[in-house]
C-alpha cells in the first residue's frame, strides 16, 4: 500500500517566504529583547525601512550624527529602566525572605540562602570536585515556571558550574534530599539574568531541586 505523502512547500513559494520571514524577524526580536530593547522602543514603520534600506545597500536615510544621538538617548532610557526594574524587583526579594525566614521549617544560612527540606536522604555530600545528577523546578515569587526537568530526563553539572545559591544547596544536602530552595538575587543571576529567559533583573528565584546522585 503506497504511504499518502505530505508534499513537500517548494521553495521560492509565498509560504516559505513568509514563514522565513517571520522566523528571521522573531530571532532578530530575540536578540533586541536580550538587549533590553521593549516593544513600545521601537517605530515599527522606521525600524522596517532601516532594515530593507540595508538589506538593499542603500545609504542610511537618517544622518549619522542623528541616528547616533538617538541611539545614546535610547541607550540611557534603557539603563534607566533596567535600574527601576532591578531595584523594585530586590524589594519585593528582601521583602520575601525577610517574612519567609520565620516560617516553620525554614532555615536561613549567612549568605541569604533559605532552605526548606521536602525529604531527607541518607546517601553522599557533594563536594565542589562532583558532579551531580538533579530533577528540579525553577519558578519565580509569581508561580509561573521558567525551567524543569520533571517529566524528563535528570539534569547533570558541576557542582560548581551553578548559580551560587544551587552551589551552597548542593553541597550540604545528601542524596536522596529533597529541598526547596528561595534563592536571593544576588545568589541567583543578579543583574545579568539569561537572555531571552522570563528572569527579570534581580529576580528572586525559587527551586524544588531532588538530589538523585554524585560523581
């Protein structure tokens, strides 16, 4: 019996054109995003002529001088934005763990780290020279997640090849430990969080981690 064959787009064809177009677009958007450029920084009808202008290898239709004057503005309105976000964003984590430090059954090392234990192990103690095999789930304060292996494959790494708050985690629990970890700004991505990820600037960050093994 002959297999029904999903034919294949031709390339050269509208749909491909259009579809390579929107990927070419988004992964441009990315990159600004990653900058920290925002949807309301940009002039949609100017950012499409500067774009197709240089793609055609015309002159630029701004000066310059203007387009470099505009450019240190944008810059400032960026950096500006970045230092409200970050400073709001390290309230809100300092509020947090101030209120989370009393609770029951949480635990407050020196550094900030807090810690609940889930379930306790009985195996080995990581050392910095270990790697170490993980399932875990990363949410931020507003419960939305932003990395997991649950329903996958365990994660592997370096014991010290983690933001710091995972490194302090990692080498006081033993294997079979289950904890929840409330991870201050400044022991997760700080300032500099992933590109493209959902972490804001100075983002407390929140993790089931389950250590499953050491090697």
């Amino acid at each position: 019996i002959a297999q029904q064959l999903t034919p294949i787009v031709p390339l050269g064809t509208k749909k491909v054109n259009d579809n390579a177009s929107y990927g070419i677009g988004y992964n441009v958007g990315m990159d600004l995003a990653g900058g920290g450029l925002a949807a309301e920084d940009i002039e949609r009808a100017d950012f499409l002529m500067g774009l197709m202008d240089a793609l055609a290898g015309e002159k630029p239709a701004v000066q310059p001088q203007a387009i470099q004057a505009a450019m240190q503005a944008l810059t400032q309105k960026i950096i500006a934005r970045r230092e409200k976000a970050g400073a709001e964003n390290k309230a809100v984590a300092d509020k947090f763990l101030a209120e989370n430090k009393t609770k029951n059954g949480v635990t407050t090392l020196d550094s900030g780290l807090q810690y609940q234990v889930l379930k306790s192990g009985n195996g080995a103690t990581p050392s910095a020279a270990n790697t170490v095999s993980v399932h875990y789930e990363g949410k931020l304060l507003n419960g939305s997640v932003f990395d997991s292996s649950i329903g996958g494959s365990p994660a592997e790494f370096p014991v010290t090849r983690v933001i710091p708050g995972w490194t302090q985690a990692l080498m006081r629990m033993k294997v079979g430990d289950k904890w929840k970890l409330f991870i201050p700004p400044d022991l997760a991505y700080g300032l500099e969080p992933p590109p493209g990820s959902s972490i804001g600037i100075n983002e407390l960050l929140l993790f089931e981690v389950e250590l499953l093994e050491v090697k």
